[in-house]
C-alpha cells in the first residue's frame, strides 16, 4: 500500500468509527439516486396514496441495498485500491476497517433490505432478492466487461421503479412509463460513472481491468459520456407521457419538464468542466454536480405533485 497517497475526495475526517464507515460507503453519495426512488414514489402517488410509514419504509429499503452494494465493492476490490494511487487510503486497504466487519455490515445490510421490502408488499419482498443480487453483482463485471457502467447504471435504475412499485404494489400505468424512467436514471448513472473512471484509465489498462475509458481512450470515452447524458435527458422528458392527462396538462406535467431543461443544463456545464486534455475539475463535476441534478429533477417533481390536492395522494399507507 502507497502510505503517502492522498485521501480521495468525498470522504469524512477523523478516525471515529461512524466517520470511517460513512467514507467506506461514501455516504454523501446517496443522494445521487435516492432523489429518483422518490420521484417513483411520487409517480405512484397518482394511482395510489402515499403513507408515512411507506415512504419511511422506502428511504431504509434504498440506503440498506447501496450500503451493502458499497460495502461489497469495497471488499472485492480491497486488492486493486491497495495498489492504485487515488483509492490507496480507502478504510480496507490501509487497515482502518476489517474485511470481516466489512462483510458482517453487508450481510445485515441485504438482511435490512429485504426486511424493508417485505414491510411494503408481497411484490417487492419478491422481487427483493433480484434487486440484491444485480447492484452486489455489479462489483465482479469491471474484471470482463468494459459495459460495467451501464451495469450500474441499470442497479441504480432499480430506485425509480422500487419506489412506484412500493407504493402501489403493482406495475406501472402505462406499462411504459417505469422502463423509460429507469432508462433515464440509468444512462445518467452511466454517464457519470465513465467520467469518474477518465482518471483510472491508465491504471485500468495496466491491471488488465476494463471500463469505456481503459478501452476506448479519455476523448472517446468523454464521447460516450454525452451521448449517454443526452439519451438521459431525452427519456427523462419523455416519462411526463406517462402522467395522467389532467396532471399532464396542468402545472405537474409543465414542472416536470422545466426540471429536465433545468437537468440537460447542468449535465451541459458538468461537461464542460471535463476535457481529454484536464481532469482536474473532475472531482466538481462528478461529486457535486450529480448531487445537484438528482435533488433539483426531485424538487421540480415535486413542486408539480403539490400543486393538487394533498388529499388525493397523502393518507394511509
């Protein structure tokens, strides 16, 4: 292990336990994707209403499946960290957590998860272990596949549709509307987690591990990126289709929209900040401005749903 390799960003300070096991799963990350789970929630609401308890039942559902998921990528990739420079001083390979622990929090962790399920309904306790195993297999795909990001993207995608589906416990009216809203989510997350690996590529390639970057080169890689966020926007756009027509007409469905022009800006200046040539502001452009997309599209999605009655989707669980 390279003893004086810098901290990685996005990590806590101090030694307290809770500080190293909030870095070990990079805890601030969670808002990336919980924001959707939510937006599926507030996609159900117009079929079904929202009680506390199963919304509260969602947030430990969704923290409980990335906390493991994280947890078990740290663990498999405890080697690979040890030996690259960025990810040196993550908690196992410099010894600050155990691989033990580490594996006891990802059993109770899954445990949690499928427990939250249950809790919800018959459908998701059903499809819980599905979900479990597609974000925890993701781990193992950077060993031989170069689509591991679209891999990822389609776990995260799961959030939408986990919160719709716990809700109404029941798919989605129109059929359509939750595999284009998980398209959405998963070519964001895609995106994103190619210009996260730009600054690995040469490490990729050395250790025989394999990512668009490692495969196609920094300014390629950037390429896809783009063409990943533009797919994104546009299927994010294109779920408002799937509102029903009175709310489509009225300020819900115009919000809706405002929130993915809003969104197609901030991935426009995210890119701009990101070059072939420089990556030094990549850690602003992932860290930062992916938090900021997933809360703003929440908040507009949001701001639509309040604009009926609190009566027609706030009440029993």
């Amino acid at each position: 292990m390279n003893a004086t390799a810098p901290r990685e960003g996005q990590t806590f300070s101090g030694t307290s336990r809770l500080a190293r096991w909030a870095s070990l799963v990079k805890l601030p990350h969670t808002l990336f994707a919980l924001p959707f789970a939510l937006v599926g929630v507030l996609l159900a609401s117009y079929q079904a209403p929202v009680g506390p308890w199963s919304l509260a039942w969602v947030v430990v559902a969704f923290t409980s499946a990335r906390f493991a998921a994280m947890a078990f990528n740290r663990i498999v990739d405890r080697d690979v960290d040890a030996r690259n420079p960025r990810t040196a001083q993550r908690e196992i390979p410099r010894g600050a957590l155990p691989v033990r622990d580490a594996g006891i929090a990802v059993g109770v962790a899954g445990a949690l998860f499928v427990l939250s399920a249950g809790m919800l309904n018959p459908l998701c306790l059903a499809l819980s272990p599905l979900a479990l195993a597609w974000v925890l297999w993701y781990s193992r795909t950077k060993r031989f596949t170069r689509w591991a990001h679209l891999v990822l993207g389609v776990g995260l995608s799961i959030a939408p549709a986990g919160g719709y589906l716990a809700i109404t416990g029941a798919w989605s009216r129109p059929w359509w509307l939750l595999p284009v809203l998980s398209l959405g989510v998963a070519a964001w997350v895609a995106g994103f987690d190619i210009l996260y690996a730009l600054a690995d590529a040469e490490f990729d390639r050395r250790e025989g591990l394999h990512s668009i970057p490692a495969a196609l080169g920094v300014p390629r890689a950037i390429v896809v990126a783009r063409a990943l966020h533009a797919a994104s926007v546009v299927a994010l756009g294109a779920a408002t289709l799937g509102l029903p027509a009175e709310w489509r007409a009225s300020a819900a469905g115009a919000l809706w929209l405002a929130g993915v022009l809003v969104v197609a800006a901030l991935l426009a200046w995210e890119h701009r900040l990101v070059h072939a040539d420089d990556l030094s502001r990549l850690d602003a452009a992932f860290f930062t401005m992916n938090g900021v997309i997933s809360i703003t599209f929440f908040g507009f999605v949001l701001s639509g749903r309040l604009a009926g009655p609190a009566r027609d989707w706030l009440g029993a669980p």
